[in-house]
C-alpha cells in the first residue's frame, strides 16, 4: 500500500525535508491589506516590513473544507491513503475542516486525520515518525495509533523578543503587552493541551535569553527522543544558532535541523523568536 503523509504549510519545513520525509503540504492563505498570497508564496520578511509599515497583523485565513477535498483526492490519484497532520484544533479551525473534508465521497475510508495538538516543527516531528512507520512496512491503522500515542508527548515551546505580535493577533491584552514592554520581559510561549500558554520571562540580549530558554526547556522535559530535533526560528543571529545546536549535541541528539518558521507561524511570533521541538516520549525505536 502507498501512504501519503500531509500537513499544512504551518509544519514549516524546507522543500529538502518535504523531499526526504516525503512530506505533502497544503497553504495557509495570508492577507495583507488588498494583498492576498499563499503561506510559502509570502515570506516572513514580507509580513514583518507589511506590520512595520501598517503597524497591522496580516490575517490568515484557514484552509476551508471544499480545499481539502481536492487536495486529498489530488494525493490519492497517486496514493492509496492519506495520514493527514493538522494544526492543532485549539489554534485553529483548520483541523475541522480536514476532518469534514476526510467524509468527502471518494475520500472516505482513505484519508485519516491526526490533529496534532501543535504547530510548526512540533507536527513535523510526528509527520517524520509517520514516515518511517511507513518506510518498515506498517498500515494506516498502526500508524495512526502508534501516532496518536506520541500527540501528548510533544514538546513545542519558543522563546519570543517581544510580545507585540502576540498582542496585534489577540492572543495578550493591552496591559500584558504594556507590563511586558515596560519590564523589557522577553516571554517563552509553548504548547500545553494545543493551546499557547505563557510560560518563563526572560531578560537581556537574544544569545543569552534565549540559551536561558534552551537550559530550562532541557530541565522540565527531561526524557527527550534524541533522534530528531528542531531549532526552528523566525529570524537569528547565526551565533545563536550555533550556540543552541552546539548545546543539543551536548545533549545527546543525533539529527539537529534548523528550519525558518514560514509566514503563517511568523504571524503569532514576531522577528527574534526561536524554538526548540522534540518528542519527549524517549526512545522509539521501530521493529
């Protein structure tokens, strides 16, 4: 049987691992004023200097159901089943309407949906695993559960500049915006249950805020998966980088991929946010 593994644009990785995983995406759409494009097709650049200039957040749109029905029935022109990793359903609606959509005539029975109760690299890490679960053989029934399994295991957190941009999308008041301005408080936001919650405050300049993120991050979740991690970033110095790559060497993992958050994920996060991802579930090894 051949087994497509999908997601949105918002798993933001290259067109490399896209290529190596063999890993299908669907855009997100994103609105600038009169302007309208595609995740991918607008750059985090371009949605920075659009916010500097209008001191307006671009809205995004989610992939609506009929989208999704003719994106899974274009995968299975060329696939017998589609395992389809969604943004989590406490972010957006996206997940509903990929569930909707997997009931479609022609897509029933072939296409199952796994929210992923993340975002960004956080799915990637589970579309990665899907992909060797494919690779040895396994069928869509095993794969999903073996999946579903890892969800709550998922470790997505970032450490943000500013929260600004949380506050142009909604996601933070006025006056946690204004206290964490004036306390030049540097958050770390991470995923519980789906959801972004609020989590350290940090103070000082990117390389040692965001190493402060990183020890922290290796302290609380303390049985990692050391086959894959992601360092995944809106914009960085490549000395912060370095310095966090050289850190989860330390730490033992094998496969470190440093990845750009596209423009949807740069929306909620701003310039000057980085992330580590990793499954924190130990050792996975597939029979």
């Amino acid at each position: 049987m051949k087994i497509a593994v999908s997601a949105e644009t918002t798993v933001d990785l290259p067109k490399e691992l896209l290529e190596q995983f063999d890993i299908h995406t669907i855009p997100f759409t994103l609105i600038m004023g009169e302007k309208t494009g595609l995740d991918g097709e607008i750059t985090p650049e371009d949605l920075f200097a659009y916010t500097d200039r209008t001191n307006t957040l671009p809205r995004t749109s989610a992939i609506n159901e009929f989208q999704y029905e003719e994106y899974f029935k274009g995968l299975l022109k060329e696939y017998d089943h589609v395992i389809h990793f969604a943004l989590s359903s406490e972010i957006s609606s996206a997940c509903e309407h990929a569930i909707a959509a997997s009931h479609a005539e022609g897509n029933e029975g072939k296409v199952d949906i796994i929210d992923s109760r993340s975002l960004s690299t956080g799915i990637a890490l589970f579309c990665i695993y899907a992909h060797k679960l494919i690779e040895a053989g396994k069928e869509p029934k095993e794969i999903v559960e073996l999946c579903q399994k890892r969800i709550p295991f998922g470790q997505a957190s970032f450490s943000l500049e500013s929260v600004n941009y949380l506050y142009k999308g909604g996601r933070c008041s006025m006056l946690q915006m204004l206290g964490a301005n004036l306390m030049r408080l540097k958050p770390e936001i991470f995923v519980k249950d789906g959801k972004m919650v609020s989590g350290a405050k940090y103070r000082g300049p990117m390389l040692k805020v965001v190493m402060e993120y990183v020890e922290d991050t290796l302290k609380m979740f303390t049985n990692p998966d050391l086959e894959e991690v992601f360092i995944t970033y809106s914009t960085a110095p490549d000395e912060v980088l370095d310095a966090v790559e050289a850190r989860l060497k330390k730490a033992g993992f094998k496969r470190i991929h440093r990845t750009r958050a596209g423009a949807t994920i740069s929306c909620h996060c701003g310039p000057h946010c980085l992330g580590i991802l990793y499954i924190n579930d130990g050792p996975h090894p597939i029979d």
